[in-house]
C-alpha cells in the first residue's frame, strides 16, 4: 500500500487559505523578535527606593569612573531630568577610596557623589530622575524614589 497519493487540486485551494495565515503569523512573530534583547533594556531606566530622615542629606548616588588598571576614567555627566516635588539635588564632587574593588585591591579616585534632601515638614515618597552619561557613550536613566519619614512620633506635651 502506498502511501503518497495523487494531489487532487480541490483539495489545495482549500488548505491555501489556512496555509497563507500560518505563514503570514510566523513572518509576523520573527519580525517582531528581530530586535535584540538588549536593545529593549538599553531604554529601561534603573529603579531605586531610598529612605531618608526629613530635612537631612540622603545619599542617593556615587558615581566613579575606574579603568582595567585601576586609575579613574572620565567622570560621567549627570543631568537632573525631572526634579523632586518635595526635595532638591546637589552633586558635590569627592575623592573616593575603595578596597577589594573589582580587580583592584585598593584604589582612590575622584568621584561624584549626589545628595537628596526634603523640606523640613515633608513626609511621603518623593520621586526624581537622574540622567548619567559615560564617556564611552552609555546613557543610564535612574528613577530614584526616596521615601521620607518623620523622626519618630513623640509624645506631645
């Protein structure tokens, strides 16, 4: 008994309807996995949460710039790209010293270093965006939620 039989041309006009949508769903589905993976997270900014105390300085960042070698690199340019409703953003520029980092046993280099501080009687989440761009052309966006709590409840008198 044999088991390929004589193609009747009835019978391919009526798989060419389903064939043609098969086909079109796979272009589909390759086109839009063309991309690669990294390109989507290249766009994905870096979330944080950060508590702090009202009206006191946060650190909210370091950024620091070590070569292979273990000498500093260009420092990265930071941009405030939405500012805190409750709060402000100061980046103060520091020597920073640090051991067992990567392949350097210890090093100092200069640095930013970014600060967050809210109003006096502000207690709640408040939200920024940093923007840092490196020499070698990689922009990182931070959305930085600091959560800000009151010193403590005591007793009124």
């Amino acid at each position: 008994m044999s088991i390929l039989q004589p193609v009747n041309r009835e019978n391919m006009a009526s798989f060419a309807a389903p064939l043609r949508v098969l086909l079109s769903s796979v272009v589909v589905m390759l086109v839009g996995f063309g991309a690669p993976a990294w390109a989507e997270d290249a766009a994905a900014p870096v979330e944080r949460t950060i508590r702090s105390l009202a009206n006191k300085d946060t650190r909210i960042g370091v950024f620091i710039n070590v070569l292979s070698d273990c000498t500093s690199g260009p420092l990265p340019t930071i941009r405030l790209v939405n500012a805190p409703a409750s709060g402000k953003v100061t980046v103060k520029s520091a020597k920073v010293k640090a051991t067992n980092y990567k392949a350097c046993l210890a090093l100092e280099v200069p640095g930013y270093i970014a600060f967050y501080r809210s109003q006096p009687d502000f207690i709640g989440d408040d939200v920024l965006t940093i923007e840092v761009k490196y020499a070698g052309g990689r922009t990182e966006i931070q959305k930085i939620t600091v959560n800000v709590a009151g010193a403590g409840a005591q007793q009124k008198i």
